[in-house]
C-alpha cells in the first residue's frame, strides 16, 4: 500500500496564498483616497456593466478587484446584511466596520478551507463620518483578515508601487479634484516605471460625499462632471447621475 502524499499545513496555506495573490494581481488597480469632504473611489474599468465599486449603505461603499462573480458575491451579502441590521435595529447601527468583521469570517472561513479554493478578491469597505477624523477605510486581503488604513489605499495590480507613490503625495485637505487627478496619476504608472494615459471613459469614479443633504452618501462621477474633474475644475452642483448594478455570470477582472 502506498504512502499518501503529505503536505504540511504551513506549506498548504503558503500555497493557498500564492494562488490567490496571482488571481488578484491580474486585476487592474482601485485607488481609495479621502479628501476635504469624504472618500473618491477611482477605478481602471472601461466596463459600464462590471462594477468594481458600489453602493453598500447610507454612508457605506465597497471597492473589490479580482474575480467578479466571487466578489459580487460578497456584495450582494454585504447589501443584505446592512438591510437586515438597519431594519431590525437602526439605520446608524450599521458601520464600516461591522461589515468588514462579517467579509472577514466569510473569507476566512473560505481560506482556510481544504474543500473549496480560496476567493481571488481583495475587498475595501470604507465609511464617511461627520469629519475627516471619523472616515473609515478598512482593507480585506484574501485570507479574511482586516488592515485599518488612513488616507489612501490601494489594491489589485501594482498595489504596492501604487500605494508607495500615493504615501508620497496624499494628503489632508485635498479638494476633490486634487484627489482625483492624484489618484489617475498613480493608476497610469506601470511597472518599469512608464506612464499611460486614462481618460474619463476607462475610469469607473464614486465619491462618499459628507456634504450631501441626502441621508445616502453615495454618488458615481460621469460624463461630463468627471471630465470636468480630470481637467482641474470644479464638481457641478449635485445630481443625481447613477447606473444600476448587473449581475454577471463567472469572469476576472482584465
């Protein structure tokens, strides 16, 4: 009778981990940056179907790369959750960070797993507060555990090159407009160092606006507002300029 093949544990999760890493590094990029008056989501997606960033709840948005169908997945659970917690007890009681416990479970419960693969995501969820002190950012990486990030943050693609130039430059008080043209600037770095050009059509934008009179805080930028915005200028006053989200059967983000 044959041996059976043995792994370690350590070498079994090591393994795990590289092959999620793989799967999200193969995603274009989503910067999260905060500004004077909230949280801009920019995202490198031509797509005007494939959502990489959403609405989750009143003050409550969601950025993901990776696998689409896996992290719409989660959203859809997330939305869910916040509806259920919100209508059960009261709306302020459903926080930032009591979504990112509930993605954290479900990813490591899914990590650690021998009967299933890992999940090929890397997940943001980020909340507005009253004051730039009271926004929260939190980071998800694949193995379910939970990173407290301040002022910028970045995932899939060249994350860390990103990251590192945004570190460089953020920082407190920038208008919408210095945020978002910060944000691109980091987006169009590859990786030796070249840049390239993204205009407003390959760019998928929202804001978390603390300013908003609406109790939802949550706005996509398009058209001609986010050209605006790339060119230096200034947001138009507020309208209401949204897409609905699709759902979309097994596919990694290009």
């Amino acid at each position: 009778m044959s041996t059976p093949f043995y792994v370690s544990p350590q070498q079994a999760m090591a393994d795990r981990a590289e092959y999620a890493r793989k799967g999200i590094a193969r995603g274009r990029s989503v910067v999260v940056l905060q500004y004077t008056d909230g949280v801009v989501f920019v995202a490198e997606n031509p797509s005007r179907a494939l959502h990489k960033v959403s609405e989750i709840y009143d003050r409550i948005a969601f950025a993901a790369v990776g696998k689409y169908n896996e992290f719409e997945n989660l959203r859809i659970g997330g939305v869910r959750y916040a509806d259920l917690r919100g209508y059960t007890y009261d709306r302020d009681d459903v926080t930032a960070r009591g979504l990112a416990n509930v993605y954290a479970q479900t990813l490591g419960t899914i990590f650690s797993s021998a009967a299933e693969k890992p999940y090929e995501v890397e997940l943001i969820v980020a909340e507005v507060g009253a004051g730039p002190e009271d926004d929260q950012i939190y980071r998800l990486p694949h193995d379910g555990s939970i990173v407290d990030e301040h002022g910028s943050v970045a995932v899939g693609g060249n994350a860390d090159q990103i990251s590192s130039y945004l570190d460089q430059r953020h920082r407190d008080g920038m208008t919408l407009a210095e945020a978002l043209k910060l944000a691109v600037e980091s987006l169009t770095r590859d990786n030796n160092g070249g840049e390239r050009t993204l205009t407003a059509e390959q760019l998928e934008v929202a804001v978390l606006d603390r300013t908003r009179p609406q109790q939802r805080k949550f706005k996509r930028l398009l058209g001609r507002q986010l050209s605006r915005l790339l060119d230096g200028g200034t947001a138009p006053a507020d309208s209401e300029e949204t897409e609905a989200d699709t759902d979309e059967s097994d596919s990694t983000e290009g």
